[in-house]
C-alpha cells in the first residue's frame, strides 16, 4: 500500500523494515533513512524505502530506540490510542471479578501501548510514563482512563532510568486527587495494604498473582520460608493455604512491617512463623534451614546488560545454599525479574547450582504468567519474568 509523502514521514534503511513488517513495536535509529522536520516526542508516519506505507509512531531522536509504533494501519494515531486503551480495559474485566480489585490495566507494548503502565488499586490508578511520545500523549491518556474507570484519584509513579534517555525528569506526585495511605485491595479475596507512594513499582506486585495463588494451594501442612519477601503477598497466601509455619524474610524494617500488617489484616497475626529483618544471604547461611518449601523472588540482580555475570554468580550462590540445607522432598518455588537474565540462562545457573550442591534437583512447573501482564507475542523483550517450582530430592 502506497504512504504518504515521504518528505512528511520517517522513512526507513532499505532492508531494514522486516521487524515493523513483523510487527514488532520498537525502530531503533540505525534503521532510519530520513526523518522530516518534527519535535521530539511527536507522531510520524513510518513507510519503508520503497514507499510502502507501515504504521505510525512516535518518535525521539536522542534515544536507540527512536521510534515506537502505535499502529500498523491507516488509522488515525489518537483512535488507536482510545482503541488500544478500550480494549485493555475489556480484556481485564473478562477475567477478574470483585474478589480481585488491583491488577494491571495496561501492560505497556503487551496492550499495544508503548511506554505507558497503568495499574489499578481498588479505586486509585497509578501511571507509570517511561517515554517522551507517551509523555506527550498523556493529556489524552488521563481523559480517556478516567472516563472508562472513573478512579477517585490517579496517581504517577514515574520514577524509572528510562526517562533520563528520553531527556525526561523523574517524576511522582498525585495527577487528580490525593490517594488513601494506604490503598486496600482484594487478591483472590486476601486483604492487602499498598503503599503507593513508598511502595517498590507502583505499589505491589501485581505480575505474582497467579503465582501467589499457586503457592497458596502447595502450602497446606508445609514450613514456609517466604525470601525477600517485601510486603508478605506470598507469607499472607501461604497462611491462607494451611501452611504449619511461615518464616517472612526481607532486607528493609518498613517491607517486614508491612508484612506483619497484611498478615494481621488477613487474621493470620498469631500465625506460627517469623517476621525477620535480615540480608536473605546471611539468613540463608544460618542453620539449620529447615523448611519443605522455600520462595525466593528477589529483586532484579541485572538491571544492565553489564550486571549480567555479577547477578548470575548471586542466583548460584543463593540456590546452591538452599540446594544443599534443604530437607529431602523439598519445593523450591523461585524467580527472577532481570530481564538480561533470560529462562535459558536463569535455568542453566539453577544447573550450576544444583551440582555444586549434589542434590538431585527436578523442575515440577514453570511460570504462570498474571492474565493483566500481557505479552506481545511480536515483542518478545517484554517477557521479563521467569519462574520455576523446583522438587529438591
């Protein structure tokens, strides 16, 4: 199909328009031929050399990934944006009902948004804004969210090293109204309190519901230690599965605090177990380890490409102690949220791990990916987390 004037566009390097025809979302700036005169942050057209049209996408020229598609048809750019946001408020009121009021809304290029984050809690939404096109669109996006969700406040959370490339300011403050300190939310009918304002992300983490729930159903009957814990989703599903203890273990005095909180506010305050404020990798190291079923979900150990050995020796090390202190016919439930770190790699340390240990070790389940955490099966950069249940002989 024959574009617009291509004086008007961004033209793209011949042979280097197959991953837009692909339909992946990002153009990185060595695949530009010709851009027209245009502020940053501003919607171009995008056609190839030949001068077939491609889409439209926003663009920032002080950045590797200059350019992010917002479509890939002739459609106005704004009625995809409204189209976009429609659809990804559809697809989540398909699957959750009242026993569940926090999830993701929008889940960046998963939703065919890219650059834009927006999580609900109860009746407070929080936007997370990681690109100057979309900082552009936000008017647009604010209208269009409140009128479809009608939150009593909304606010950003903009607080991610992206933006310093997209030339923006960190960022975080209320956009309308003031929410509640805490936010309560519903969680498979679990009671929890989010921090919006101090929390990590926007508050929770919302990607781990299904693998809360999971964990809750393994529990009945276990020792649970629940490590790097932060603010006790898992302690909170493991009590409500049975569990016969639950140990919670995490690094910061207000994440253990607010654990206690939740699994008071869920009736589970007497509960036997330990709410320990400690490294995890000392606490690990202190025998004996005594528990059938250990979580680890730690934070991100690669944030850059560079961090990738240094992080890949702390998962090794924390498994191999886990590995070898563990009681036979153990479950290891454990992740990793680097997205440097990939499955293949993450299950090759897990390997690595397990032999320096000498334990038998045997995957039983892989992830469960959260229904509101959508993956653009043409954008396979968004799949950042990775997750095993592990049997320890």
């Amino acid at each position: 199909m024959s574009g617009p004037d291509a004086s008007r566009a961004a033209v793209l390097q011949p042979g280097k328009d197959k991953a837009v025809r692909n339909r992946h979302p990002w153009i990185f700036s060595g695949a530009i031929r010709s851009l027209p005169d245009f502020e940053n942050g501003g919607i171009l057209p995008v056609v190839a050399s030949d001068g077939a049209f491609l889409g439209h996408a926003y663009f920032n020229t002080a950045t590797s990934i200059a350019g992010r598609m917002l479509n890939f048809d002739p459609t106005p750019p704004l009625e995809s944006l409204a189209a976009c946001l429609d659809e990804a408020l559809a697809l989540r009121r398909r699957f959750f009902g009242p026993e569940t009021t926090a999830f993701r809304l929008v889940n960046g290029e998963g939703d065919g948004l890219p650059g834009l984050i927006a999580d609900l809690y109860g009746d407070v939404l929080v936007l997370q804004i990681s690109t100057l096109g979309m900082e552009r669109l936000k008017p647009f996006v604010l209208e269009r969210l409140a009128e479809r969700v009608a939150p009593r406040a909304i606010f950003e959370k903009s607080n991610i090293p992206s933006r310093r490339e997209e030339g923006l300011p960190m960022f975080e403050g209320p956009l309308r109204g003031d929410p509640p300190d805490p936010v309560e939310i519903l969680e498979n009918g679990l009671r929890f309190l989010v921090d919006i304002v101090r929390g990590q992300k926007t508050g929770f983490y919302l990607d781990q519901r299904d693998m809360r729930t999971f964990a809750r159903a393994l529990a009945p009957g276990r020792r649970v230690l629940n490590a790097f814990a932060y603010t006790g989703g898992f302690s909170v599903a493991a009590f409500a599965g049975g569990a016969a203890a639950v140990d919670t273990v995490d690094a910061s005095e207000r994440a253990t605090a607010a654990a206690r909180e939740n699994c008071r506010l869920n009736g589970f305050a007497e509960g036997p177990g330990r709410f320990i404020t400690d490294d995890v990798f000392e606490f690990i190291r202190r025998p004996p380890l005594n528990y059938d079923f250990v979580i680890l979900d730690p934070p991100a150990f690669a944030k850059r490409k560079n961090e990738v050995i240094r992080a890949c020796r702390g998962y090794k090390d924390i498994h191999r102690v886990v590995f070898q202190s563990v009681p036979p016919r153990s479950l290891v439930m454990t992740f990793s949220c680097s997205f440097f770190v990939d499955e293949t790699l993450f299950r090759q340390v897990l390997f690595q791990a397990a032999r320096e240990a000498g334990r038998g070790v045997r995957i039983l389940q892989r992830h469960r990916q959260a229904f509101d955490h959508p993956i653009n099966i043409y954008h396979p950069e968004s799949d950042y987390l990775k997750g095993f249940l592990l049997h320890v002989d």
